[in-house]
C-alpha cells in the first residue's frame, strides 16, 4: 500500500503536467478535485494540531522532559535555517539570475499583506480567547494552547487522567479519518497542480528562467547535503529510507504550497514510513509547520540577490549578514501557508533598504517557487523529527542505565 500510494502520486503528477500543457488555462476545469482535497485537509488540521500537541506533551511525563523535547526541536530548526539561507545567497551569488535581465516593472508593485513586528508576533502567540483561536485557524494561537492544556494535564496528575485519556482517544480518531483522506492525495495533486501548469507557460517563465533554475538547485542542495547529513549522523536513518518515506508529504506540499496544510501527510508518513513515535511527532511537526521554513529561507536568500542585481545594487557585508539574521528569525513569525513567503521578503528587504518594487518581479513566479520552498519546508520538518526522535530514545536509555 505504501509503495502504491507513492507511484499513485507520481502517476497523478505526471498527467497533471501532460493535461496542464496541453489544455492550458483549460486545465482548470479540474481544479473542484484540488478545491475539495484542501478543504478536507482544512477539515482536519486544526483538531489534529489540538488533539496530537496534548497527547505529545503529556507522553513527555514532566515538564523537563518536555523543555529538553522543545530546546532540541527549536535548536535544529534555526540551525537547519541558518544553514538554509546561506545557500540561498550562495546561489544567488553563483547564479546572478537578475544581471542583464530585459523585464520592464512599468510602474507595477505588489502589496503584500502588512507584517507584524517581532514583539507583535510573539504577544500574538498568547491567545485571549482559545477558542476564537480553534474557529479562525490560528495555528500558533491553537499550538500554545495545546502546549499548555498538556502542561496542565501532567501537573494536575490523577485528577487529569480521563481528560487525557479523552484527547489519546481524540487524537487517534483524528488518525484515522487522516488515513481517510489521505487515499485521496493522487486526485489532488492532480487538480490542484494541473491548472498551475496550464496558467504557467514557458513564454512567461523563460524571462525569469535562471531564478527558478537557482531556487531549484539549491533546494536539492540543502535536501541532500543538509538533511542527509542530519538524518544519517544524527537520526542513524538511511538517507535513501527517509527520502523514500516522506516522497507523498513532499509531493502533497509542492501541490498546496501549504506545511501547514500538508501536517497530516507528514505526519501518517513519519510514523508509518520512518518509525517515529507519535509522542516525538505529535510535538516537533505541529511545531515545525509553523516555524520552520528553510525553504522560505533559501527563497529568501534568492530572492534578495534578484532584486539587488537587477537594481545594479551592490550589497555589503553587514547587509548580507542582516538578511541571514532576519531571515532566520522572521520564519518563525511566518505563517506556513501559501504566498506567506512574499511577505516575509518584504520584511528582508525593508530592513537592508532594497526597492520593494522588486518584488513585483518574482511575484508573476511566486506560485512556482512556493511549490519548491514547501516542499523543503515539509521535508526539514521530517527530518527533525527523526533527529529528535533518535535523539530523544537516546536519553531514555541513558536515564533508565
């Protein structure tokens, strides 16, 4: 069934290309198949977030287990994301995709939604009403949340035990209907990445050709030195056993654009196909989808040589050290879901004084390059959890000696 579902998505991808190039802006006639994917897969996130963070912090036993699970989790990722953006300047450097490019902005400019400050993002993190938070989709609201129901599980100890017997019974619902769902993945990747394809054409993407090219190549850079490594040294996992484990949640988040959206993929995966328990899962990809974004990060490093290239700008050291530092640090206020990557750019930019307009001119590629970013997002979430996991088995065995 695992292979199945694996050569099942390749399938779907394939005829999504064919029907996407042949039918054009046609091949949107497909797209209900995608619309009702997301929507169930919208259906499930924000129960499964609740349910699966409670269970994971109460199997944590206390609160110091619990604080060296999320210290590790945290660490890898801003590490990970360090290391993310540093390829991303390297290939913008090596690639120069914005010398010498003839696109005219004539007068256009994107207006992305307005970012929030560092200490906006972080009092936003602290809901005023959970529940408001559960209708409305607030991941980081409904994650703190579930955090600190769990915390309050593990200090109230007996008194608490049906309430999490009732979330272990929840969450294991919510795997199942996952399971459900997730038999549908090859129908929507399918409508959901044919009509890009048919929008897409090669007469509007051959201007901007080598950015996608140097998004490309340093995403299967970052992929198989960064997380090969990790996995291997730190996860002990073979690397070809992890990318063939999580091959349907990278192929889901290239087809939403969305960590967020692809959670329950990543999640069946690393369970079922990396063996990892769903205590350490349960915490560190909930957590991941929402702050961890190396792929953004690449994008971002990318997307910052574009514009000063195409300017005629020459960056300086301290620039370039202070896209590293904001780009690190503003993917974890960056909302895993699709475009959220323009918005972060525009943060980056403002904050080494770039022209904003130039984002007018990765904004007509965006669609494809968001496909790229996710898809590293979704596989460095994986990656920490196997990381983490190993990591985590570790301790207990040096705690029970």
């Amino acid at each position: 069934m695992k292979k199945s579902i694996v050569w099942q998505i390749l399938i779907a991808f394939i005829l999504a290309v064919i029907v996407g190039l042949i039918f054009g802006e046609r091949a949107s006639v497909v797209q209900p198949l995608g619309d009702l994917f997301l929507r169930l897969i919208q259906f499930i996130i924000i129960p499964l977030i609740l349910s699966t963070i409670i269970v994971g912090v109460t199997s944590a036993g206390n609160v110091k287990v619990l604080g060296r699970l999320g210290g590790k989790t945290i660490g890898y990722y801003l590490f990970t994301t360090l290391i993310a953006i540093t390829f991303g300047l390297t290939a913008g450097f090596l690639f120069s995709p914005g010398s010498g490019l003839d696109v005219a902005l004539n007068g256009d400019t994107v207006d992305p939604a307005e970012t929030e400050g560092f200490i906006s993002t972080l009092l936003n993190i602290v809901p005023t009403n959970p529940f408001a938070a559960l209708t409305s989709g607030a991941i980081l609201q409904v994650i703190f949340f579930a955090i600190f129901v769990g915390i309050g599980i593990i200090v109230a100890g007996e008194k608490a035990d049906p309430v999490q017997r009732f979330f272990e019974g929840f969450a294991e619902v919510m795997y199942k209907i996952t399971g459900m769902i997730m038999v549908l993945v090859p129908f929507g990747v399918f409508g959901l990445l044919a009509p890009v394809v048919g929008e897409y054409g090669a007469s509007v993407l051959m201007p901007l050709i080598k950015v996608i090219v140097a998004m490309a190549v340093a995403c299967l850079v970052h992929i198989i030195l960064t997380y090969s490594f990790t996995v291997k040294t730190l996860g002990k996992m073979n690397p070809l056993k992890f990318f063939k484990g999580i091959i349907p949640a990278a192929s889901v988040a290239f087809t939403t654009c969305s960590s967020a959206g692809t959670l329950p993929v990543t999640m069946k995966n690393t369970q079922e196909n990396l063996g990892v328990s769903k205590s350490t899962s349960s915490f560190v990809l909930p957590l991941g989808a929402t702050i961890n974004m190396d792929g953004t990060a690449i994008y971002q490093g990318i997307a910052v040589m574009f514009v000063a290239q195409y300017f005629g700008i020459e960056l300086t050291f301290a620039q370039i050290l202070t896209v590293v530092l904001i780009a690190t640090l503003a993917s974890i206020g960056t909302a895993g879901v699709p475009g959220a990557g323009l918005v972060m750019l525009t943060m980056v930019l403002t904050a080494i004084n770039l022209p904003l307009e130039g984002i007018a001119l990765v904004a007509g590629i965006d669609r494809i390059l968001d496909m790229m970013r996710t898809s590293v997002n979704v596989v460095g979430d994986a990656s920490a959890s196997v990381v983490v996991d190993a990591s985590e088995e570790k301790d207990d065995i040096a705690s029970a000696s």
